[in-house]
C-alpha cells in the first residue's frame, strides 16, 4: 500500500521548500518509497475531517493502512525504521542518529521559530526591536554550538542519516537571513543536505504543487 501524506494546496512559503511536508518527502525519496499526496486548504485544516488525523490542524499527516501519524519527525522517524538507508545498522548509531532527530526540533528549531512567529505577529509593537538582537542571540548560541560539534565532518555521526535530514530542514528555515552566512560549516553542511538526489526530487515535487496552485488563482 502506498502511503499518503498531506500537505498544502498552497504553501505559503511560496514553493521554497519550509513547509513541514518537505521533511517527510525527502525522506521518502530517500529511501525510493513511492507516495500520494493530498492536498489541503487552509479552511479545511481546520475542519473536523482533517483535526480527526491532525488535532492541531496542521500539515503534515501520514495515512497508511490503519496507521494515521502526525507530526514530521514522527513520520520522518517511522519511515527510517521501516525502510534501510536513514538509520545506521547497528545499535548505537541508530539511536544517535534518533538523538540528533530530536535535537533539530527541541534544541535548534524553537529558537529559529520563535524570532520568524515575532516578525509576523510582534513586529509592529513597540517592543519588538528591542526583542530581535536577544532572539538573535539566542539562535546565534546554538548554532555556535552545532558548528563546533560538525566540526570539519560532512554530516553530524558519519553517514548521512535521518539525524542530517531533520537538521538541514531546520537550519533552512534561516535562508534568506544573515545568521546562517556568520557559520560558514553550517552554510556548507545544509548545501551539501541541499544537493542531495533525494532532496532535489522532494523540492522539485513540492514546488509543483505551489506552481499548480497559483496558476488556478
């Protein structure tokens, strides 16, 4: 059975490849795992249909079977462990390559969403400037620390694996700002993610999708 996940009929990223689904379907190409995708308004995530699979109306879901999951690294993590070629063989480098899954989103990413959520909802007050150098701050602190734990190495343990992918999608999430370009380990880390097949296939894909939804405005 092929697996169907669900994304946006229109991103609003405007086809640059952040929305959440762009995880799940580099990992699918990572691993040459076929997959449908339907695609959901932004009314819909809020109806009852959709809340059923994602209760917090978001994207994105995957339905396979009778197993529903939401939540990317749930997903991305799923696929790993049922398809070679995202988790290492043995034992202990899987669950470091799982540890590093978990340190994209918990440690890396809340930092980098907190000052994109501020610029959208807080940028007229009257505080926000003087907020943005600490919020800045504190991405530039963990990023610091990332880079020194890269170090010279292409990915963070060895091989390429579910950890990198995780990670290269969030540090994206800082293109187009001045942060990312002050590591220049971190810059060429997520440009070697970037160069990937696999991700090129999932880019390609999703970005299909924004370019069909425009043309039908």
């Amino acid at each position: 059975m092929i697996p169907t996940i669900t994304a946006f009929e229109n991103s609003p990223d405007r086809g640059q490849g952040q929305a959440r689904d762009m995880r799940v379907r580099w990992a699918f190409e990572e691993v040459g795992q076929p997959y449908d995708v339907r695609v959901v308004s932004f009314a819909r995530l809020k109806k009852a249909e959709h809340r059923a699979l994602q209760p917090f109306g978001q994207i994105p879901t995957y339905e396979e079977g009778d197993l529903a999951l939401f939540e990317s690294g749930a997903i991305v993590l799923h696929i790993a462990e049922t398809h070679a070629g995202l988790l290492p063989e043995d034992a202990n480098g899987r669950a470091r390559a799982i540890m590093w899954m978990f340190a994209a989103v918990s440690t890396i990413e809340p930092p980098i969403v907190e000052e994109e959520m501020a610029g959208y909802v807080e940028a007229d007050k009257p505080w926000y400037e003087a907020r943005l150098p600490i919020m800045h701050d504190r991405i530039r602190r963990r990023l610091g620390e990332l880079s020194l734990r890269l170090g010279d190495a292409d990915w963070l343990d060895g091989r390429f694996s579910a950890g990198d992918l995780m990670m290269v999608m969030v540090l994206r999430r800082l293109n187009g700002s001045d942060l990312l370009a002050e590591f220049p380990k971190l810059s060429a880390y997520v440009a070697r993610g970037e160069a990937r097949p696999a991700f090129q296939r999932a880019f390609a894909a999703q970005l299909e999708v924004f370019e069909a939804a425009s043309k039908h405005k």
